[in-house]
C-alpha cells in the first residue's frame, strides 16, 4: 500500500511537517535506488514539496532516473547536516517514484520550482516515513505506513527489548 504525500499529512500532520522540515532544512539528500542487477545505487538529490506531493527531479537519461524507470522501488534519507548533533532527527522516506510525463504538469512543476529544461519528474508514493532521534539516554524510533497509526519504538542503552509508546510525534 502506497500513499500521497497530502495522505501523510491528512493522518499525521505534526509527524509530517517535522519530516518535511527535516527535508527543507538542507537543500542535498540521498537517494537510494536499484541498478539493473537489483544492487542498491546511492546518489545525490533534491527533493521539492508542493500540491500536497513530494517531489523527485533528476538530470535527463541519470542513472537514477533510469534505476526509477526500471523499478520504482526508492529510499531518499533527509540530509543530516553537519556535525553529530542531527538537529530534528533523521528522516527515510520510502515508496514507489511515479514518474510525471505530462508535458502541462510538469511546466507547472518547472514555473514554481524553477527547475532546469529537461528534467525527469517522479512523485513520492509513500511506503513508509522513519525518523530516529536520541531523546535522553533513549533511541526513538517512529514509523509512520499507509493505513496504520504512527508506531513509536523506544530503546535504552541495555539489553532491554524495544517498548513501544503513544507519545505524539513532535514529542523530545
């Protein structure tokens, strides 16, 4: 199951405006896609947000691009910035990339994000959203998937298995 990016923010509004903040706080992440032998490619992206839609734009015939065409099966990780601080968490984003052909949406695309000529466009479909963050002497780890309820997962730094909680997802 696969959901919009305005779907996201419908079921999990605060948890999806810290992951779109996490994005919008650099301007380069990373893409994670699958070559043509099903090994994994990591390269360098920017991402966009608008008409309730998380944008993916790439160079023309990129290697990316071509991994997407093939099998649209991706992982984009927000950038964590400098440092060791991870100031809001990490944020993965993972899903299926549609790739957007039609020549009006896509000159829409270009006139608010002002991105170069040509260009391959995909839209996000959600699989999942991940944001793990040191809250204390704890890993948070929350899970958001189409359909389910944000999971929240807390571990110590003993042996003690995972517990979940209910703490709502802008919490720490």
């Amino acid at each position: 199951m696969t959901s919009r990016w305005a779907d996201f923010q419908a079921a999990e509004p605060d948890y999806a405006a810290t992951a779109q903040q996490r994005f919008e706080k650099h301007t380069h992440h990373v893409l994670a896609t699958l070559r043509k032998d099903g090994s994994p490619r990591v390269s360098g992206l920017e991402v966009k947000f608008g008409h309730g839609e998380l944008w993916l734009g790439m160079m023309p015939n990129s290697r990316k691009a071509q991994d997407l065409r093939r099998d649209p099966r991706f992982a984009v990780q927000a950038n964590p910035g400098s440092g060791t601080s991870m100031d809001g968490g990490d944020v993965r984003v993972s899903g299926r990339a549609v790739e957007v052909t039609d020549p009006q949406a896509k000159a829409a695309f270009t006139q608010e994000a002002g991105e170069p000529q040509p260009f391959h466009l995909f839209r996000a479909e959600l699989a999942e959203v991940v944001r793990t963050r040191v809250d204390g002497d704890e890993l948070v780890v929350q899970i958001w998937r189409p359909g389910r309820r944000l999971r929240t997962l807390r571990r110590g730094n003993d042996d003690s298995p995972p517990r979940s909680d209910d703490r709502a997802a802008g919490d720490g």
